[in-house]
C-alpha cells in the first residue's frame, strides 16, 4: 500500500481536523467548568486534565482511518489551526501545542512502522500524546511551578484520559463511522468489508 496520500485522505483529513478544531473549543469550556467545581477543594490545576484526551482524539481517529504516516500529526494541526481561528483565547501558541500533540499521538504508529492500527496501539498514541505534550506543558503552563503531588497527579490523569478518551473513544468512533459506508475507499473500510467477506464464506 502506498504511504502517500491521496486527495480523498487529504479532504478527510480536513473534514476532520475542522469538525474536531470546534469540538476541541468547546471542550475548553467543559474543562473551565470542571476546574471551577474542583478549585474550592484544591484540585483547580486537575480540572483540564480529565478530558485532555479529547484533545488528542482527531489524529487518533484520523490514523485509525487512513493509516499512514504523517496522518495523526497533520490531523490534530488542522484542528489546532482552527481553534486559532475561532477566536481561542489561548491565541497562535495553540497551534505549537496541536504540533506537539501531533507528533506525540503520531509517535505510536511510527513503533510499529505504521503498520498496526489495533486497540492497544490506539491506546498506546493517547498515552504517548499525553506524555510528550504534558512535558512541553510543564513549562509552556506553568505546571512546573506546581506543588509535586499535583504535577504527578496531572500526569498521570492526563495518561488515563489519552488511553480512554483519544484511545478507546476514538477507535469506537472510527468504527461507527466505518459501519455507516462512508469510509469504504479508505484503509479502515476496506478492513471492515475485508472481515465481513471473510465471515460470510
């Protein structure tokens, strides 16, 4: 299978990274929530953390669907590009972030050559994510300056969160979307018509 893309991933990959760049802003505003019901018990610093799987979950499901190198980095900067635009207060820097989450979501599938689109793997690039991107956090955020059970706290929620949310959540995504038919020109659908061919021999 070639590794380059086509003009249909390359559309996909659009069509996703601007879907997931609005749900990715509004998901700020659950993460602001969240931080304020936590900030009376001391925990404000853990409010974002919970659901900062979310934010890797595009280049995910992007990879998941396409498999080929560069998709999962290309995906979550298409969507940090617009929550740039939308107006997120976080500004311009948003879109160094989305590159680090890229490259950190896009290191799992670079292990297996990208080669393996399985659960674990899924699992693993939320996992992956959450660690590249919390060590440019620490300091871009300010986390650094935190008490130490709070960063080893952060960090180890957010690893929870790429593993689930990005990781399982985005696999079930891309499954549902693979049963629809809309995908059937791409890696993923052809593997779902591949499967169901197989079992009705």
């Amino acid at each position: 299978m070639s590794k380059k893309w086509n003009l249909k991933e390359i559309i996909l990959m659009s069509i996703l990274g601007v879907v997931f760049g609005i749900i990715y802003l509004l998901f700020f505003f659950v993460g602001q929530g969240i931080t304020t019901l936590l900030t009376p018990l001391g925990l404000g610093p853990l409010g974002y953390e919970f659901i900062f799987g979310i934010w890797f979950i595009v280049s995910i499901i992007a990879a998941y669907i396409i498999r080929k190198p560069g998709v999962a980095l290309t995906a979550e900067v298409i969507a940090a590009v617009v929550e740039v635009l939308m107006g997120t207060t976080a500004g311009p820097t948003l879109i160094l972030s989305g590159f680090i989450q890229g490259l950190g979501a896009e290191l799992a599938f670079a292990l297996t050559g990208w080669r393996k689109y399985t659960l674990p793997v899924l699992m693993l690039s939320g996992v992956t994510a959450a660690c590249v991107s919390f060590g440019y956090h620490l300091y871009a955020s300010g986390i650094i300056a935190l008490e130490s059970w709070i960063i080893i706290a952060s960090l180890i929620i957010r690893i929870i969160s790429g593993a689930i949310l990005a990781g399982i959540l985005g696999k079930w995504i891309g499954d549902q979307l693979a049963k629809t038919g809309v995908l059937r020109g791409y890696a993923l659908g052809k593997e779902l018509r591949e499967k169901r061919e197989s079992q009705a021999i």
